[in-house]
C-alpha cells in the first residue's frame, strides 16, 4: 500500500497538519478521494487537515467539472493556493496532477509530491535561522518523547537515541536480534517515518552518538506496546504464524497500559502454550484481542514460540479457575471504581 | 461463607502496610510499634500482628485486606493470617541486603498456600538503585531458574496503581487457575 514515493516522506518542519479542500462536485469521487487522504494520514501521521476548498492550502478539483477552468486560473495566478488536478489527463501547466484512473495509490503519491514540494519551500524559508531549526523537531519524535518517559522498563531493550540531523534512529547492537530489528524497521515504516533510517551502531559510536544527541536515552518499549495492544485490526506481527505461542515473562503491567483481559492473557500464556484460537475460547477473550496482546509482547521480546517442553493447552482441556469467576468480578469492579477517582 | 481476603507479605519495610493502606476503604487497623530492633535504622514503626483493611466488593460484602508483619520473628502469625485467603502478595523489599534470599524466605513459608491458591510479587524500593531495570532482570532470572510462571511487578507501594495491578494480577492468576 505504501509506494516507494510516499515512504520518502518526512514530516520534519510540518508542525502543523496542512489544510486540505477537495472541490470535486461529484460526491462519490470526493468522498473516495477524502477517504484516500484519512489513509493516507493513518499511515503517515497528521499531514492533512481536511477543510472546505476556501480555507485550504491544497485544493483538489477537477477542470471538467464546471467552474474548474477558472478555479484554475485564479489558483495559479495567486501563489498560495496549490492546485491538484484530479482529471483524466492534465492538458494545463499545473505541475499536480492526480490520475483519475489511478486509484488511491496515484492519489497518495502526488500528494506526497506536493506535501515534499510546501516542506521544502518551508524548509528554505527557516534555513537562514539557526535556531528555527534546532527546535523543529519531528513531530513523530517529539511522539516518541512523550509516549518513552518511563524509566523502569521491563526489558532494557529498546534503548535508542536519535540523530535528529541525519534522521536517524540508533540502536546499539547487542540490544537487538535481526528479528526484532526488522520489526522495528517495519514499526517505523508503518506509523510513517519514513526516511528515518533505523541503524544498528557500535557500543562505542553509541556512546558518541548518545552523548551528541538532544535525544537520547530513550525507551520505546512503551511506545511500542500501546501502539501494539490498541490495534485492534492488526494482524500477527510474527511472520512464521508458529502453531502456539508462550510467555517468557509477564509484560510489565505497572508500568505498561492494559487492560484486565490483557492480564488475564498474560496469566494464560505465562502457564501454557497454545495457538490464538484455543486461546482465546479457553478465557473467552476475543481472538484480535489476543493478536494485539501477542503483537505487544513480541515487541517486548518476551513472547516465544513454543516448544515440545512446554505445557500445551489442548482444545480438549479446560481452565480451572481457582475461585469463582464472580468473585474476579466483583472485586475488579471496585478496583477500577476506585481507580477513576 | 467465609469472608473474602488477600494477603499482603514480605521483607522488613516492603511496604505492606502502605499496600494495605492504599486499598483499604475503611481507616486501618495496625498493630504498628515503635520500632526498636533491626528495623530501628530503617523507619520508625514495624508491624507486629497484623494490618487490617476492607474494600466493599457488593452489597454488604467486603474483601479484607491483612498485611502481615515482615520480621521472622512474628513468623507465627503468617499462617493464621493466609489460612482461607484468595491468594498472597510477596513484598520484596530490594534495598535489603540479599533480597533473592528474603524473596526464598517468603516463598519457602508460604509454599502450602501458594500451591493451594496462587502468588504475585512485587519489588519494591527500586527507586533507590541505580539501574532499576537491571535490578530486575535478577528477579526475572531467578523465577525463570525456579520455573515460576508468577508475575513479579517493579512496584511502588506507595503508588495506588501499583497496588491496584499486584491485586488484578492476582485475579488473573485465580482465573487461569
Ligand atoms: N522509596 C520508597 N519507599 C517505599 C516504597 N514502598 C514503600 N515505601 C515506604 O517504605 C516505608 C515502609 O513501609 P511499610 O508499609 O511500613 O512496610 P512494611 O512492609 O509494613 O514493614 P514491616 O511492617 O516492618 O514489615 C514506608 O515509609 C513506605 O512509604 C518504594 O517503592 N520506594
Ligand atoms: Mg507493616
């Protein structure tokens, strides 16, 4: 879905999400293009605001529709607008240009043309300003910043630091396997950063880099599993698709975002190995809520493949709770009562 | 029916009445005293029987919440204060000398109960080291050599959200049998 154009995309300099209007009276088309600009959003971070045609920067419209030639006329005389032609083909000197018969992956690309062309004009108008620039930090890692400020974490493993100039995401190596370094890779990519370039270093260009950098010392364990644990409609990050999954060690959950039933899968998957769907009849959980939970904990490091020593849980079988489930209940219902206070 | 109850124990200091306390809906009942012996450079009081708090769970029903005392020597009490509990909640006090030994301490005394119902733990004074995650991955190597599938929590007994996680885990735990 993310073409090799979008994915050069960064949103360093954009503090802001761009206004965006699409003029296109033919309502199934300006829908499919507005959905097509939400996805685009999804998968690359707030770059558009959706606004009516007049209050937007970029404006999308079509010359065969009527009154598109003269909204053409007037957008290029007046330079603050930039026009995207949404048409079969482009006959005018407009350098946007949406292919009509090119679905949303066509969209997406020019607009990611027109998102690196307003950056750059952005970019040259701060240059000149040294300060300007060293507080225009990307908004995904100032992101990154709020979501890491835990310091005890469960596995030491996520510390980074990030070269805010080269864009660059360093991991000392020993912290990683190539597994969860392509995850991270994949992470990264999924959430929009592009051109941010996820780098294994040294120990000791690490400790350079480290001290150079404005950002350092952070933790993504965090950040990485409330991404994980709140997409619902993920699918299993681990690729091999291993027939059961077990627990390492429990997710910290004094420290991490959850939820009871996430508690409850940990619990589960700590005494026994099993495959998503026994899982999830045996505690009654639903199946995309165990994914999220095996998604976050392979981010963690701490979820396995099973092996042939592991306690397997067999369809056959059943948990044996070692008190009423009512019980659970009501003492649950307290303790988040008196959590909200 | 017996009454509902969880159990709070572990070291000298790992905050088991502060845990009690943070819970309890009722103002509890301590039987703290000015501490005088191996405690005494530690803090001011210790517990010698028990702490005593409630949570109303449903319509006149109530959970108690018992800390016991942490010091060996009131040993005698933590089997009365366990017998018929839902399940214990370990304390480990990290600031202590060998806290892997007091940690054995606790697991070796309350073993019955353990197998009986179930366990969590929780670390605490981790503020005061240095590399609070290393100190850890101690616990984590030590439950893995054990075989211990229990959950072992950093933990700030001071901080409401903590305790809150120590009980929900331990209803995890009860649920998954
Ligand atoms: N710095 C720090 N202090 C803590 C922490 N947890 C508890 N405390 C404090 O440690 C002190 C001892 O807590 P108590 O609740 O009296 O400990 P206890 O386990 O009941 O101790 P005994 O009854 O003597 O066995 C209190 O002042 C708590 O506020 C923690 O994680 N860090
Ligand atoms: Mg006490």
């Amino acid at each position: 879905m993310v073409t090799s154009s979008t994915e050069e995309i960064s949103s360093t300099m954009v503090r802001q999400p761009i206004p965006i209007g699409v003029r296109i009276f033919d309502e199934i088309k300006r829908k499919r293009l507005e959905q097509t600009i939400r996805m685009f959003n999804k998968l690359k971070g707030d770059i558009w605001q959706l606004t009516p045609a007049g209050d937007a920067q970029v404006v999308i419209f079509s010359p065969e529709e009527a009154g598109g030639e003269v909204f053409l006329k007037s957008a290029l005389d007046n330079n603050k607008i930039h026009p995207v032609i949404y048409a079969k083909k482009n006959n005018s000197t407009c350098p946007w240009f949406i292919d009509q018969a090119g679905g949303s992956l066509a969209c997406m690309n020019t607009l990611a043309d027109v998102f690196r062309s307003i950056n750059k004009k952005k970019h040259k108008s701060t240059e000149s300003s040294a300060e300007n620039k060293s507080n225009d930090i990307n908004p995904f890692i100032n992101r990154i910043k709020s979501l890491t400020r835990s310091q005890i974490v469960y596995k030491n493993l996520l510390s980074i630091y990030v070269n805010v100039d080269s864009e660059e995401v360093c991991i000392e190596k020993p912290q990683l396997n190539s597994i969860a370094l392509d995850k991270l890779r994949k992470v990264f990519e999924t959430i929009g950063i592009g051109n941010i370039e996820v780098r294994e270093i040294s120990s000791s260009e690490f400790e350079d880099g480290k001290a150079k950098s404005s950002i350092a010392d952070l933790s993504l364990s965090n950040f990485f599993w409330e991404m994980a644990i709140n997409d619902k409609q993920a699918s299993l990050f681990d690729e091999t698709k291993a027939s059961k999954y077990k627990l390492e060690r429990w997710p910290n959950f004094t420290r991490l975002q959850h939820k009871y039933e996430h508690v409850v899968l940990a619990a589960f998957f700590r005494r026994f190995a099993a495959d998503i769907d026994t899982a999830s009849a045996k505690t009654g959980i639903p199946a995309e809520v165990v994914v999220s939970f095996l998604n976050a904990t392979h981010l963690l490091g701490i979820e396995v493949i099973a092996d042939e020593n592991s306690i397997s849980f067999t369809k056959e079988a059943n948990l044996t709770p070692k008190a009423p489930k009512t019980v659970m209940q009501k003492v649950l219902g307290t303790l988040f009562k008196e959590k909200i206070h | 029916m017996a009454q509902l109850k969880i159990v709070f124990t572990g070291t000298v200091g790992a905050g088991k009445t502060q845990a009690v306390e943070a819970l309890s809906e009722i103002p509890v009942l301590k039987t703290d005293v000015q501490a005088t012996d191996e405690v005494v450079d530690l803090k001011d009081s210790t517990t010698i029987a028990m702490d005593y708090g409630e949570m109303a769970i449903s319509d006149g029903e109530t959970l108690a919440v018992y800390g016991t005392p942490g010091q060996k020597r009131f040993a005698y009490m933590w089997d009365i204060l366990s017998r018929n509990a839902l399940g214990i909640v370990i304390l480990v006090n990290n600031s202590r000398k060998d806290p892997i030994e007091d940690l054995c301490v606790y697991v070796n005394n309350f073993k019955q109960h353990i197998e009986n119902t179930t366990a969590v733990f929780g670390v605490t004074h981790l503020d005061k080291a240095k590399n609070p995650a290393e100190e850890m991955n101690k616990y984590y190597t030590f439950f893995e050599q054990q075989g211990y599938h229990y959950p072992v929590f950093p933990v700030d007994a001071r901080k409401r959200n903590d305790v809150n996680v120590l009980v929900e885990s331990l209803l995890a735990m009860l649920e998954v049998g």
